[in-house]
C-alpha cells in the first residue's frame, strides 16, 4: 500500500456517490494497491473518511488493509 499525493484531486468518484455535497469534503490522497486505486475524502465536519475507487465502490480502512463495504453504510457513516 502506497499514498500518494497528485497535483490535482480526482472528484469524480465523489461527485458520482455524493452529487453537490462534495463540497463538504477534503481530498486527502490516493492509495495505490495492486488491485487498484482507492481515493481518499474527509468530511469537514464529521472529520470522517469516505474511501471510494473509480467505480464508487466504498472501502474502509481495518488498520491494516483497505476492505470494500457496503456503499450505502459507508454514507452513512461519514455524514454521522
């Protein structure tokens, strides 16, 4: 697993699952795996993550490893 920073933030994962609400988040980074890339946003309120990959798949971080998880629970969560 690697975390990189581009020059410039990649919305449209968040854009596609949040719609005009992606205002309300940071882009915190890009995790490279060797299944792909998983996009990192954090909610300026709640402080929590929303971990998406291109498709909009929703992850969550174990503390180890970065494990797909229910999309809808995943929105839930971070707008707490």
């Amino acid at each position: 697993m690697k975390i990189e920073f581009p020059e410039e933030p990649v919305w449209e994962p968040l854009q596609a699952v949040v719609g005009s609400r992606c205002r309300e988040f940071m882009f915190m980074g890009q995790i490279a795996l060797e299944s792909g890339t998983i996009f990192s946003y954090k909610h300026i309120w709640t402080r929590r993550y929303l971990d998406l990959d291109r498709e909009g798949r929703a992850y969550r971080y174990t503390g180890e490893v970065y494990v797909s998880t229910d999309l809808e629970e995943a929105i839930r969560y971070v707008f707490g």
